[in-house]
C-alpha cells in the first residue's frame, strides 16, 4: 500500500496539546468504511447480517460484533466501518452477500476520523454543534448526520464519554479547529473558576 499522509497531520501537535482532564481530542486517520444500500425487507439484507454477524441497526443506531460495526444512514443505506486495512475483505464479503441486490461502495478515503473524549466531551462538542447531545436522547449506541458550524459530519456515540466524529478529509482542519476552540475555552473557564 503506498504511504499516505494523514487528513489532519499539520493539527497533530496542537491536537495533542489541547487536551485536559476534561476532554482530549484524537485522530483516526484511517478506516476501512464501506457504503452499503439495498432493500432492508429483501433477500439480501438477511445475508448481509448473516455474513456480518448481527442485525443491520435501525435509524439512528449502530450494530456491533467482531470488530466491525454498521451505522444507519438512511432508511436503505449503512455505513460499516472496521480498522484500516480491511476494506478490499469487507467489499468483498458484503458485495457477495449482497449478490447483485443491492450496492456496495468503499468509501474509506471519504472521511477522516476524530475521536472526542472525557467528562466533558458533551460539552466541548456542544459549543459547535446544534445536535440535542444530552444522554437521554443522544445515547451511546446511536448516530446522527449533522452539522459541526457549517461542516458535515457523522457522529457516532461510542461509550459515555467518547464520541466519533467522522467528517470528509478537506473540511476536518475545520471541524478540529472548531473542537480545539471549545476544549481550549472550556480548559480557560475551569482555570479561572
């Protein structure tokens, strides 16, 4: 595989700098993401959960088992994602299950990955983006499509303090500098308080 440079290298330093015992921000360059569509009552997404090991998730909602993980995009389309490197056996094995009735697409160089964590993750993530985030709606095990100030991201709840945000290469300078913004203000208000 040829060397690739990381979406958000040149942000790496002031990345690592910006956190506190409250939140920290990591990268995720790399994912293998592929894009599945196809009937969600048909033939084919039976053998889709068959050969991924556990039920496509419903709206708003992310499956798990062995490794990989789908999230709902749309009342006929997933997102799986699993770790760098295992796009080209994930197409595979989802384009056989699938077998003509439906689509597959790997969408891995699509979107970049950061990682918000801590206690006051909510918060940070709150201060740039308009997603209702309060526990008893936005809940560990769902995803949203929204915005990140004018920048599209996917945000995917991973445990009670850890968010993944996912968000296309060229707008995730801006989507870090917005998060950088808010850990640094929040970091700043728990100095002076």
């Amino acid at each position: 595989m040829a060397d690739r440079a990381a979406p958000l290298a040149a942000l790496q330093h002031r990345i690592d700098d910006a956190g506190f015992v409250g939140a920290t921000l990591a990268t995720v360059p790399f994912l293998a993401q592929v894009g599945v569509r196809l009937d969600p009552s048909g033939p084919a997404a039976a053998r889709v959960e068959a050969a991924l090991g556990f039920a496509l998730p419903e709206a708003n909602r992310v499956a798990e088992a062995g490794g990989r993980r789908a999230l709902w995009l749309g009342p006929d389309e997933w997102l799986v994602v699993a770790a760098d490197g295992e796009e080209r056996s994930l197409v595979a094995l989802l384009a056989d299950a699938i077998a003509g009735d439906g689509c597959v697409v790997d969408l891995s160089a699509n979107r970049t990955g950061l990682e918000l964590s801590g206690a006051d993750a909510r918060t940070v993530l709150a201060t740039c983006c308009s997603l209702d985030l309060h526990p008893r709606v936005f809940t560990t095990g769902q995803c949203a499509q929204t915005l990140v100030q004018k920048a599209g991201v996917l945000i995917e709840h991973r445990g009670e303090d850890r968010y993944l945000l996912l968000v296309r290469p060229s707008f995730a300078a801006y989507v870090a500098e917005w998060l950088l913004d808010g850990m640094l203000g929040l970091k700043a208000d728990l100095i002076t308080t």
